[in-house]
C-alpha cells in the first residue's frame, strides 16, 4: 500500500512514493514551483510530480491510496490554504483542486507538521507520543504532536514556535512583533549575527574572512560553526550566542509540553554534536523540571528533506 506524499515549496515541489509497510520512499520526483503563477497551474505541476515519482518507482496510480501535500501556511480542514505569502495562496482550496486532477483523496497540511510527523514515525522520534520538532531555516519553523496526534489548533495554525516571544522589544521580526523567537534562532539570524561581528571586527582578524574569501556575500550557517571550531574567537562569540538564544525557546517548549523528544532540524542541525551538545547544556539549565528522573531527548533530525515527504504521505482524516 502506497500515498505520494507532496513538499511544496516556493522553489520546488518535491513527490515522493512512499511504502506504508516500511515508511521508505521507493520513487522521488521534483518539478520547479516557478511561482508566481495560478493555484490552479501549480495543482497542475502537483499532478506532473506525481505521475514522475510513481514512473521512478515502478509504482501504478491504482495503488495509491491517497495523496498528502505539505504546504507553508495555515490550513484547514478540507485541505484549504488560508494563507501561504510565498505562494500567492490565499484561501486556496488547494486538496480540492489536486483530487480532481489526479482523482485520489487528497490531504493537505503544513510543511512544518508533515516534517515533524515524518520524523515522529520514521526518524529519530520513531516510537515516542509526545515529539516536537523545531526547524532551523529562512524562519523557525515548527510541528508538535501530543498523545500521537498533530497538535493544529482551532484554525491549522498551532506550532508556529517561530513566533513566540522571546526578548521583549528585540529584534524586529517578519510577522511585525519584535524579539521573536525566529529572529534570533533561524539561519537567518546565525547570517546576521555573523555579518555584524565580522563589520565590528575593522582589523579583520577573525578567520571568518578567510573561509568566506573577503566577501561577506559568501557568509552561510555553516561558517560560524566551521570558524569555531577551529578556535576564532570572534565566532566563537555568534555561535554561543546564537546557541544560548536558541536553548531558551527549546526549552520554553519543553517546559509547557515536555515531550517524550525534541529534535532540531534545518540545516544548522547538520553541524551535529558541536550543535547539539552546547544545546543540551543551555536546556539543561533553563528547563523547570531539573530535578525529574524523566528528561525531554534532544537530538538532531535524521531524515532530511524526505521527513516532510514521509509526513505528507501520512496525512489523513484521523490527524
């Protein structure tokens, strides 16, 4: 038994086909998202990438049960996308206009919650009921499940942790509040911290300059990181900083719903251990219950891009 699930992004839509039996992905496909354009030419392109995946696969249309479609934005029952900026969605009836093209039951989601979902079953919350999973990237994105059940709210849009408050009258953020949680934890952030300390650094003494070749252009989430360890000082600075900001939203997760895992992934959650380990550190000091035999795992995510695939590919009536 198969479901296709669907990651729409604003650069690519991406299909995978995925075996219930083993939540493996045996065919993947991806097609440009080449916004803007019509709702109705991106469900279009959703049909393309789907019949592609079930091709490379070797996987027939008839053994599809459903289709699953990982959005950004807010949505509701029914599969409508209240809105999704990047996409010009706006209560766009987007499982509407799939089913009818591809003629299966067609579920829809946030991105977010699918990726959280993916690595609730398949990735490094397999087997736990209670998972967060927090998602470094342009924003802070996030999913959170309560008792094996996606926790979306009156109006499809709980979980968006990006969006809590962490540093009154802070930096200002996307949504229009200022001192959010994203504005200081997403990859973003970490690239503006990282090109502040390196505009104050005059002398140019920090080797930042050197891997990033003069060119604050060339500076990533990886460099900070990469800088660190190697000892400069001046990175050592962005990266603790960065990293004490984001122990502090972690942990204000951890304290209201202290679920079985927590599991950061994005791309700053490829660094591993030199991320993770500090973390912990910073958790361990801000979280309320420091005495309880039972703690909260933190972890970095294991399944990449294809979490938000597999979680897509689960969605269903029952979450």
């Amino acid at each position: 038994m198969y479901s296709v699930g669907i990651d729409l992004g604003g650069t690519n839509i991406a299909a995978g086909v995925v075996d219930f039996d083993t939540y493996k992905i045996v065919g993947k496909a991806s097609v440009p998202t080449d916004i803007p354009r019509p709702a109705e030419e991106i469900a279009d392109s959703i049909k393309q990438v789907v019949l592609m995946a079930l091709v490379e696969g070797s996987v027939l249309m008839d053994d599809i049960v459903s289709i699953g479609i990982g959005t950004p934005g807010a949505v509701t029952k029914g599969g409508v996308v209240e809105f999704a900026g990047n996409l010009g969605f706006v209560n766009t009836p987007l499982g509407e206009l799939v089913s009818e093209r591809v003629e299966k039951k067609t579920y829809v989601g946030n991105d977010a919650n699918c990726a959280a979902l993916g690595e609730q079953v398949a990735g490094c919350g397999d087997g736990v009921e209670n998972f967060i999973a927090v998602t470094l990237g342009t924003g802070v994105g996030g999913g959170i499940i309560v008792n094996n059940r996606l926790l979306t709210g009156i109006n499809g849009a709980a979980g968006e942790i990006g969006h809590v408050v962490i540093d009154m009258g802070g930096e200002a953020c996307t949504c229009g509040r200022a001192g959010c949680f994203e504005a200081y934890a997403s990859a973003t952030a970490l690239i503006r911290e990282t090109k502040d300390a390196l505009i104050r650094d005059r002398k140019k003494e920090s080797l930042i300059w050197k891997i990033i070749d003069g060119s604050l252009e060339n500076v990533n989430g990886k460099v900070p990181f990469d800088a660190a360890e190697e000892g400069d000082k001046i990175a050592k600075g962005v990266v603790d900083q960065y990293i004490h900001y984001l122990g502090i939203g972690c942990a204000n997760l951890i304290n209201i719903f202290q679920p079985d895992v927590l599991c950061i992934g994005g791309g700053i959650s490829k660094q591993g251990d030199s991320l993770i380990n500090p973390l912990k550190k910073v958790i361990d000091e801000e979280r309320f219950t420091k005495g309880t035999k039972k703690q909260t795992k933190i972890c970095a995510a294991t399944l990449g891009n294809d979490a938000g695939i597999i979680g897509a590919a689960l969605l269903s009536d029952e979450n």
